[in-house]
C-alpha cells in the first residue's frame, strides 16, 4: 500500500517494438483511435499480485491470484500533453516540454473529463483501465518484478529514482521524459514502469484481493469508503519498488500532482489474428 501526494495531504486525511528481456510474447496489433496509438489485448489469465519474497512487497499485493479478463485496446503509450491539448483546449502539465511528454498534474475527476470528451467525439467509447487489465499488460507475461526481469535498468528501461539499500543514488533525472524514450514491453506497451504514475478505474480496496477468489473474472472495486483510487507503475520520482509491476499506489480523485498521468482504453472490437 503506498500513498500517492503530498506528505500533508496525507496527514491532513489519516509499431516498431523492441521486446523486453522475459515475458511472453505475441504479435503486436495496433489502430488509432482519436488520434491516439492504442494495442490490442486479447483475452486471458494471469496471476495478478506478488510472491511474498518478492523485494518491496505490501501485504495489499496478496494473495497471489488467478484473475481473466475480456480483450480491450490499451494506449500504447500514456496521454500526452499534445493529445490532451487538443481536446481539453489547454496542458495542466508542470513538465511543458514539449507535445511528446506525458501530461502531469491530472486528477482522476480530469481524466474523467477528458473520457467524457472523447467519447463525444462519435469514435467509441474511452475510459481508464482497471487495476487489473494494468497490471495484465503491465507483466506482458512476465511473473518477475518488472516486464524486464527481477531487476529494472534506469539508464536503458524506465524513468525512475534508481535507490539501494545502502548505496549512493546512481541516477535521478527529476522530470519526466517524452513517452517510449524506452524500449516497449513483449506487446508493444510502453512507458508501464515509471514516468507518470497512472489512474485506474477502481476505488482502493486494500483486502480485495484477499476477498476476490469468488469475483476472478474483470475484476473491479466498486466500494468507495477509502476515499481513494487506485494508481499504478510509479513515475519519475518514484524508487523502484514503487514501479513493480504488482504495486499499488492511491490517493484522492482530486489530486493533481507532478507525478500524476494517465492512460487509457478504448472498447472497440478486437480484430481476429490471420
């Protein structure tokens, strides 16, 4: 379980792929939708949460659990501040770099916002990813840590705060990057570990995966009364126990923070493989 915003806020409320080193991979089937690059995912099961050795764990990542899910599109890489440009009007962002950076500063109300208006735009229906079609794309396969292995490289796989226990920091480039300045994951995702943090649909429910064995099928919290959602794969500033892909981040709908993005999902019609 880990609290993502700022310290007194938590106080105050108690195409091309380049494929990754393990995980299983599959052809890569890409269409845009609004503009925006998104990847099929089919159908499937995994196992969704950590092992209890796994480096870094919370007690919310377990049990370890069965969890199959329906096909969907996902972005292929996190929103953009020229993507959000384009239809909000205006960039929240902190880091205005340039169009390519991940927009930042966005609560979870925004992005609905920002859903709502793409959605009235007559090319389907968007909306976030649950916590657990983000971590099914996020391992690609994988049961490691990371899409990449037990250990995540910062110079060559992801934008994040390289710490270890007793080690000086090796590398912390303290702002975000343009997306897919790293290599994709085995299904041509990008940017899953790192960069921004991302909202999910479902509300933080701390025990869910311990009350889910009945409910393994498109799982999603529904319960409101932590007052929180769910945001998934650390960011720029984040160490690396924090973008595994089994963490569990959360905080308040409304917050906006540097660290903060999103990406979505798009529920068009799988195409079928030849």
């Amino acid at each position: 379980m880990r609290w993502c915003g700022p310290w007194w806020a938590l106080i105050g409320l108690l195409g091309v792929v380049s494929w990754g080193r393990a995980g299983e991979s599959r052809p890569v089937v890409e269409r845009e939708f609004a503009g925006m690059p998104f990847v099929q995912v089919p159908a499937g099961c995994f196992q969704m949460g950590s092992p209890e050795q796994e480096a870094g764990r919370d007690a919310d990542e377990g049990p370890r659990h069965e969890v199959c899910l329906d096909g969907f599109w996902i972005g292929r890489h996190e929103v953009t501040q020229g993507e959000w440009l384009r239809v909000m009007g205006s960039n929240p962002a902190h880091f205005a770099l340039s169009e390519h950076h991940p927009v930042e500063k966005v609560s979870w109300e925004q992005a609905q916002l920002f859903i709502g208006k793409l959605n009235g735009l007559g090319v389907g229906t968007f909306r976030l990813p649950s916590e657990a079609e983000w971590e099914y794309v996020a391992r690609a396969g994988s049961q490691t840590a990371y899409a990449f292995g037990m250990v995540l490289d910062a110079d060559r796989e992801a934008n994040f705060k390289r710490v270890r226990a007793g080690q000086t920091l090796s590398l912390f480039r303290g702002n975000t990057l343009p997306v897919e300045s790293f290599p994709a994951n085995r299904w041509g995702v990008f940017d899953m570990h790192g960069n921004v943090s991302e909202w999910v649909q479902d509300w933080y429910c701390e025990e869910f995966y311990r009350l889910l064995v009945p409910r393994h099928k498109n799982p999603l919290c529904v319960d409101d009364s932590s007052g929180f959602r769910v945001l998934r794969g650390g960011s720029w500033y984040d160490e690396d126990v924090h973008v595994r892909s089994a963490d569990r981040g959360w905080s308040t709908p409304d917050n906006r923070h540097v660290t903060i993005g999103v990406r979505l999902v798009h529920a068009a019609e799988l195409e079928r493989e030849p």
